[in-house]
C-alpha cells in the first residue's frame, strides 16, 4: 500500500464544529482518482497503490491530483505553500506525519519515521510534557522505550498508534462514499447583503458539485440553488424563510465555468429580499456524462478556441430574455408558410432530439426560392394573367399543386413556444408556379383554386 495525505481546505475549528459529512465532502475530488479516501483529523488520506497502474503510474498520478486539488485559493491559510499540502509515505499515519512536518517548514530527517518530530503523531501529543522529561525528542526514540513501559504510562492506544505508523499493524479507515444526490448547505462564513455576495459564497458549492459530478461521471441538465433570509420581516412585510432560482443547461455539464456564468447572468437579474445567511444547492436533473475520445491528431492553426454554440445561446438567453435568439424549426408540413417555424433557441435545445429531428427533403425543393414573403401579396390580374409592377407576368414552371393542412381548423389557436408571426391555419389548395417578368425578375406565384386569385409569395435571386 502506498498513502497520500493532503491538507483539508477547511481551518481546525471548521472541522471540529462542521458534521463529518460536510467534511467528507472536501474529499469528493478525490475518489475521481482512487476509491479509497477517507478523512483523518486535519488530512485526506488517499490509498493509491490500487489505482495508480491506471493513470499510468505513481508519477503521473501525483501530477494529476496536484493539478486537480482545491486551490490554495480556497484553503483559509495563506501562508503555506500549496505544494506543502500534501505528503506520501508507506503508511497512513506515516504520511500525515510527515505533512505535518512539512507544514512546519523544518527540513526532513534523513530517518523517516524514526527522526520525525513526536508531536507529529496525534496519540503521542497528550504525552510530549511527559515524554519530553524522559529525554525522547522523535518518534524514533519513543519507539526505543521498553514497550511495556509505554503501554503502562502512555496507554495502549500509543503503543497501537506506533505499531500503525510503522507498518506493522492495520490502520482501519472510514472510506469516503458518495451520496446518490448532490443536496448540501453552506452557513456563510459572512452575511451577504447583496447578488454579488450571493455569487462569491456559492463558489465553494459549485466546487463541490464539480468534485461530486466527476466522481460519479455525470453531467448536470437542472439545478437548484436556495438561501435563506437573516430576516423573517422587513419593513412591515414579512418574507419567506428561503429564496430559489434554478438554472438549466441543454447539454451535461460538470465544467463550472458555465455553470458559473449562467448564476451570474441570473443572479444579476435577482434582487435579495433580505441580507442571506445560508445557502443550499441540489441537483434536479443529472446525466451520465458522454465519454469523449482524445484526437490522435494535433489541433489544426485555424480551430478556434470559441464558445461552444449551446453555452453561448444559454448565456445570452440568461442577460437578454430567452426570447432574444431564435431559430428556424423544420415541420412536417407542405405548405410553405408553414414548413418551419421560429422559436426560442434556448427552448429548442431542451427539446428531445426526435422532435428536433429534419424531415426529409421534398424532391420538388429545387424550385422553391430562398426568400418568401412573410404575407402572401395579391396580384392584379389582366387578362386572365396575373400582373406584377404594371406589367403582366409569363408562367414558366408549373403548376405545383399544394393541397394541405385539411386536418386543421381554420380557427385553430396558434402552436406553443412558436415566437414571431405565425402563419394561418386551415386548408389550402394552392397552385403554385414560376413566373417571370423584366420588371419583377423570376418570382414565385400560386393561385388558390377555389377563388382564382393571384398571390406572390417569393423571389429567387
């Protein structure tokens, strides 16, 4: 076996006065890399002797978790250099014992564990007055005592805790497992009076979330974030105990920076009832996330760096309204006016892929035009012909005939999360036709059967 320790981001009162859960959480990162983790006193113990020939070796794994640790950021004490934040060796106890020398910036004896500092052993730390007076300084020469000696006047949890830190008895864990849902609180360390506030606390949370997504290799879709107000009234009114908002997002995420973006776009939109002590945030909706394939190929000069599409049309929709970017939907429809219809791009990412599916491609397309008008325009007709700017227009192409659209009532109220003018609903019968004249250039014309009237409704180019 072979133990990594790491530094808790969390100071000793925090640990003492949060819930083991809460504390356990921090070490959520960590089972991305191996499944055994667990927490002892101010340290994350990682057993990665079983999990190492995956990442491809000891070195390479360090590499990563180094990479992938809290931020030095996050950690309340400043002072202390991120890579002195953790410390490996062939035993648990032994690993934290040397990060805990390696946190006191003293430079490390040649013997390890024999020349590491007494106090550097949590049982012994009752017992250094006592020790000290007996004229031992490390742990090598504790471990000199006659055993039965140690055993009577430090107890037998001393005596164990040697034995451990040398190898020679099992140290048992409490590993670390997941929650089958992402559901915590955070008591703010600061009342925040404002969105901004709001935003900066929730960072540990989402950090959390990154950490608890990874290890389960899922992705977020829904997520809801709540706070509860400092005050129960206010100006006479009284509030509710907790505020919410959730966020959403087309495609699965476990990148924050996204997610980030999004809270700071809605948030910015919220005013806070009350100054806020707490903050809650839980997942709705999660995904397994997609595995994705490394290319074997070098990134080409001209592959941009950009946004992907779905984040961007998610973040604008967050600062504009969702209904500021819309996009053509293909319908299965032979009419015209009817053959697509525009709605909110935020709304049509959330919808399954069935529905978003294209149709197949009418054969006849070819000689439909590019640009048709919102409105079908009449035509003045001339002797029987229809006329377009004071001269008569010559049928080229046609007819087409469009009969379509019986199923629906001429009444019928319009679709759903359609965005713009809609076009009418009801039976049409319609003849359509090429048509050309100087004045006019090519055109698109249809006449409807049962009246005989004329109407333009496109141009091609």
């Amino acid at each position: 076996m072979h133990w990594m320790a790491w530094r808790l981001p969390l100071g000793e009162e925090q640990i003492a006065n949060m819930p083991s859960s809460a504390v356990q959480a921090h070490g959520w990162w960590a089972l991305h890399f191996t499944p055994n983790v667990a927490v002892l006193d101010e340290a994350l113990m990682l057993e990665v002797a079983s999990a190492e020939r995956l990442w491809g070796g000891r070195a390479a794994l360090r590499r990563l978790l180094l990479a992938h640790a809290p931020r030095p950021s996050a950690i309340p004490d400043e002072s202390v250099n991120h890579r002195d934040r953790w410390a490996e060796g062939p035993t648990a106890l032994q690993a934290l014992a040397l990060l805990r020398h390696k946190q006191s910036a003293e430079l490390r004896p040649r013997q390890v564990p024999q020349g590491l500092p007494m106090s550097t052993l949590s049982a012994l730390r009752p017992h250094l007055p006592a020790l000290n007076n007996l004229g031992c300084r490390t742990l090598g020469d504790v471990r000199a005592l006659p055993r039965s000696g140690v055993a009577r006047r430090l107890g037998a949890e001393c005596l164990l805790a040697l034995d451990q830190l040398w190898g020679e008895r099992a140290c048992p864990m409490h590993w670390i497992a997941l929650p089958q849902h992402f559901d915590l609180e955070h008591e703010l360390p600061w009342i925040a009076s404002s969105s901004a506030d709001l935003l900066h606390s929730a960072e540990h949370l989402l950090t959390l979330l990154q950490a608890w997504l990874r290890a389960r290799h899922l992705g977020v879709l829904r997520l809801q974030m709540r706070w509860r107000n400092d005050l129960r009234r206010l100006d006479g009114v009284d509030l509710p105990d907790w505020g919410e908002m959730e966020l959403r997002t087309a495609q699965p995420l476990q990148d924050l920076s996204h997610l980030r973006r999004l809270l700071a776009e809605q948030l910015a939109h919220q005013r806070l009832a009350a100054p806020v002590n707490r903050l809650a945030m839980r997942t709705l909706e999660i995904q397994p996330m997609p595995q994705q394939s490394a290319s074997l190929l070098p990134r080409s000069s001209n592959e941009a760096n950009g946004e992907p599409w779905n984040q961007f049309v998610e973040r604008v929709s967050a600062r504009l309204g969702e209904d500021c970017l819309r996009v053509p939907q293909r319908q299965a429809d032979h009419r015209p006016e009817h053959m697509q219809i525009w709605q909110s791009a935020s709304v049509a990412m959330r919808q399954p892929e069935g529905r978003t599916a294209a149709t197949d491609i009418d054969p006849r397309a070819a000689l439909w035009p590019a640009w048709l008008l919102p409105q079908p325009q009449g035509l003045a007709v001339r002797q029987h012909k229809p006329c377009l700017h004071g001269q008569m227009l010559s049928l080229k192409a046609g007819p087409q005939r469009f009969e379509s659209g019986w199923w629906e009532a001429a009444e019928a109220s319009l679709r759903d999360g359609v965005v713009g003018p809609q076009a009418a609903p009801g039976l049409s019968k319609r003849e359509y036709f090429v048509a050309h004249n100087p004045a006019a250039g090519w055109v698109w014309i249809f006449r409807v059967n049962d009246t005989h009237d004329w109407f333009l409704h496109g141009f091609y180019g």
